[in-house]
C-alpha cells in the first residue's frame, strides 16, 4: 500500500500538467511539483490560499460563475471548450494562455475539484498562425479572381476590335495566301477568347459565387441547341454528329447544365479526327444518363484518372490540341454543383464514352417535353439589309464595328454616348436594328436603352445586345424584349451577322 501511494506521488509530482485540488470553498488542498515551473509558486505555498491567486483579476468574476456552475453538475470536461480565451496568472504576474482539465473527487461527501492545467501558448499561436494563414489564403483567392475578371474586361475589347478588323480585312483581299493567313489570325482570337472564358468560368465556379437555379429542362432543347452550336464545326472537320434525343424533363439550372455537356461535346469533336461524335439520353431505373461519345484518338488508362484536373492535358503524340486542360475541370465543378456524377470510358485509337448520371429525383414528368421544333429561322432568305444604329463606347471597338457592318452592306449610323444614342433614335424607322454594349454607362444599360424605345415607339425594337460578360452569364439574363440577342465579346462576327439577319427578318416593317 505505501509502495502505491509512493509511486501516486511520484506520478503526481512529474505530471507535465500542474495539477491542482480545490475544495468546495475554492480554495487550494493540493498542488504538484509542476506549479513550481508553470506558476512559480512553491506547492506548499499555495495550500490554503484561494484559487483565485491564479487567475488574472479580469477573469476572476467570470472563473468564479463557472466554478459555481461546476460545482451544480461536477463532471469530467475540458474547461472553456466554449470559453476561447483562458488565461492563469504566475507568482511575478505575468500571464499565459491555459488549457485546463477539470475532474470532480468526493470525499466523505464533501466535493473537491481536481485541475490539471498546461500551457498552451504554442498551441495558441499556431492556431493564430493558422488562421492569419487561412485570411491571408482567402485574401490572395479574392484578388486572383478580381484580377481575372479585371484582366479579361479589358482583354475583351481590344480583342473585340482585333476580331472585327480581321473579319473586315478579309472582305478587301483577294489573294489566297493572305486570306489563309488572315483565317489562321481569326481562329487564334478564338482559342483566346476561349482560354480567357475557361479561366474565368473556372474561377467562377471555385469561388464559390455561382449557385445553381432550378427550372424545368426539357433535354431535347438543350440537345437541340448543341446540335445548332456544334453543326458547323462538325461539318467542318468531317465528322458525322449524331444527336439522339428523347422526351426527358429535368429539373436543373439551365445554363449550367449546357456548360458542361458544352465542353464535353467540344472535347468530342477536338480529339476526333474521323468518324462520329454521338450525344444521346437513356433512362433506367436509377435515372438519367447523358452519352457523349466520339470515335476519336481516346485517353491512355493510365492518364485517365488525372483529366479531371485543372490545367492537365494528355500530350497525344506530342500535339496539344487547343486547349488549356480547363474544360474536364468545369466539367466536374459543374456536375458537382448540380448534384449529377460524371463517369469516362476511353480506349486509345477506338474513342471515348463521357456519361453523365443523373438521379431519379431531378426528373420532372412535365408537359413540356420537347421543344416544338422550329423550323430554323429563314433569315438567309432577308436579303434586305436593315439600317443599324450602333451604341458603343469605346472607340476602338466602335470604329471597328461600323467599318464591319458597313462592309456586311447596312447602313450603319453610331453613338458614342446614351445621350447621342437617344439623339439618333429619334429617327429610329421600323425595321432598324440597334447594335447596343450592355454595360453603357454607370446607369444605362443597351437592355434599358431597348425597354424606353419600346415604351416610346411601342413595339419591340429588334437588338443586339454585346457585353464583356462571360457567356455563361449572358445565358442567365432573361430580356424582357423577346427580338434581341446577346453576344458575348470578342463576338464571333459570323454570329453577329446571322443575328442580325434573323432580326431584321422578322423585324416590323
Ligand atoms: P483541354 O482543354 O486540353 O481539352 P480538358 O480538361 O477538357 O482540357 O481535357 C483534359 C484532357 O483530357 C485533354 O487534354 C485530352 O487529352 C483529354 N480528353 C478529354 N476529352 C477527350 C476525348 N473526348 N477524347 C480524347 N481525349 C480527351
């Protein structure tokens, strides 16, 4: 028995904690060895003495109302998990930060409190490191994201007027050679107008500022629609698109969800050089599934588990193709966002099979399961060229875009400012068209500038409405004027003379 009481002490004595025994009247019965290194206190000095000796006389009032509330319901706890600031006072009164354990000891029906109390500055500062750390972190993500969208604010229109200048130097020349160098100038403003997009809609997406809005999505819609985007491109390169399409209805965010089956029948088309891209839709019991498949150049097994990174690119045969290794990782952002997974199969030289699983719970049995088909609009057949006016301002890219449409054959008056726009609008005839920025000025935009024509003249002015925001964004506004386009910057000039000509055809007058 001596032996373990000898062996107790000596335990107690070499504790790395400071252990120390209150009794019910808050004063000390018992203090080890280690109050001696942690407080400065000879143990012997602090038996009989209130515990508050320990305590910073700030903290004493407070201390004392837990004690009480401890002493109501003793239990085992770590002190002040909720308190964030615990602090002791040592004998030359200077003070540290503490981390004190309570257990409650009955004697004889008398209640004591055992503490055992550490030091815990280090462990304090880490964690304000930590933190400091993380501010600092989320500081520098902030900035990076304000510099990318500064960065390709800018950007935009100068590649706008670049874009533009090419388009109008292929009208004036003839010879084969340069019109084929002129072609190759025009697809690299488009990989960089796409890079800059990708970079943007990534960041977008990491930020954490994009949150899914659910509406009803009837998928043939969406297929159609990929179908008139991808078509050309399909053509061009000699591959056979293929869309199957079935009456399924979802319940998702829109423009999101055209983002990510975007890129990955823009990835199906890039790395296929003969044969097919298919997108088609089947259902089962567990949901949805979305194909798209290619019979393309295919991923090597062991790449596969690595293309969903950020800015990774499989280097087929030493060729990157356009792209930025970008598109698989929006793609897996995007799925996760709208709570659908995404699965890809690849056998090199056969082709590449992405599915996407949609469960059950998105489906909507809906009314609305197709598209009525529309015939594409005729507006190939309005040989008229309608008259435009055209706000823009700035200059460059409005010079460029005058000389462009006046080349495209319309007459083209422009406006540099909201005030000179509403002075040539007031000769605005039926039939013209107004080519408007969106961000105008700090109060107007080419949308509003459109609603107070329409109050004015009483019927839909045809539009087209070109901003520097990212597409992905311009296909989240919803215009209250039904003939009006927007276009994203850089615009795509064929894309601006087909909306052009689609709303002067159907323009009144
Ligand atoms: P990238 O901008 O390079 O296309 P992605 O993130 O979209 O970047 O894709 C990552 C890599 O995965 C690509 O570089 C490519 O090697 C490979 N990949 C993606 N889709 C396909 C596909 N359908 N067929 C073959 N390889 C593909």
């Amino acid at each position: 028995m001596d032996e373990l009481r000898e062996i107790t002490q000596h335990l107690l004595r070499f504790s790395p904690d400071a252990l120390v025994v209150i009794d019910d009247a808050n004063r000390i019965r018992f203090a080890n060895e280690t109050v001696k290194e942690l407080f400065g206190y000879a143990p012997e000095d602090l038996i009989g003495k209130p515990l508050d000796l320990l305590i910073p006389e700030r903290l004493r009032a407070h201390h004392g109302k837990h004690t009480a509330s401890f002493m109501r319901s003793p239990n085992n706890r770590e002190m002040g998990a909720r308190i964030a600031d615990l602090f002791a006072l040592r004998a030359d009164g200077s003070e540290f930060s503490a981390g004190i354990r309570l257990a409650p000891i009955r004697i004889g029906g008398r209640l004591f409190v055992a503490a055992a109390i550490r030091d815990t500055t280090e462990r304090r500062l880490a964690s304000e490191e930590l933190i400091a750390a993380r501010k600092e972190a989320d500081r520098a993500n902030r900035a990076k994201s304000r510099f990318l969208a500064t960065a390709s604010h800018d950007l935009r229109q100068p590649m706008q007027t670049i874009q533009l200048l090419n388009a109008s130097m292929m009208k004036f020349v003839p010879e084969p050679q340069v019109r084929e160098l002129l072609q190759q100038q025009g697809q690299a403003i488009e990989s960089m107008t796409r890079l800059l997009n990708a970079l943007l809609d990534i960041s977008r997406l990491e930020s954490g500022a994009i949150e899914p809005v659910s509406v009803e999505v009837p998928v043939a819609d969406v297929f159609e629609e990929l179908r008139t985007e991808f078509s050309s491109l399909a053509r061009a390169r000699g591959i056979d698109l293929r869309v199957e399409s079935q009456r399924v209805v979802l319940s998702t965010d829109r423009t999101l969800f055209y983002q990510l089956l975007q890129n990955l029948v823009g990835n199906a088309l890039k790395y296929t050089d003969h044969g097919w891209v298919r997108i088609r839709c089947s259902t089962d019991a567990e949901g949805v599934t979305i194909a798209v498949e290619d019979s393309g150049i295919g991923i090597p097994a062991d790449k596969l588990e690595r293309i969903f990174d950020e800015y990774y690119q499989v280097d087929t045969h030493g060729t990157k193709r356009m792209g930025v290794g970008l598109g698989l990782a929006i793609v897996k952002e995007v799925a996760r966002l709208l709570g659908f997974s995404v699965k890809i199969q690849s056998t090199v030289g056969q082709g590449t099979q992405a599915q996407l699983l949609i469960p059950n719970k998105f489906r909507v049995a809906s009314a609305l399961a197709t598209t009525e088909s529309a015939a594409a609009p005729t507006h190939a057949a309005a040989l008229h060229k309608a008259r435009l006016i055209l706000v823009e301002d700035n200059d460059g890219v409005r010079v460029a875009t005058e000389l462009f449409l006046k080349l495209e054959g319309h007459e083209t008056l422009s406006a540099r400012t909201v005030a000179e726009a509403e002075v040539l609008l007031e000769g605005l005839a039926p039939g013209d068209v107004v080519i408007a920025d969106y961000h105008l000025d700090g109060r107007n935009t080419g949308l509003d500038l459109l609603l107070r024509l329409r109050e004015r003249v009483g019927y839909d002015v045809p539009g087209v409405i070109l901003s520097g925001d990212l597409p992905s964004v311009l296909r989240s506004i919803k215009s209250p004027v039904v003939a009006c386009h927007f276009l994203s910057k850089p615009v795509n000039t064929a894309a601006l003379v087909d909306a052009i000509a689609e709303l002067s055809a159907t323009a009144p007058g």
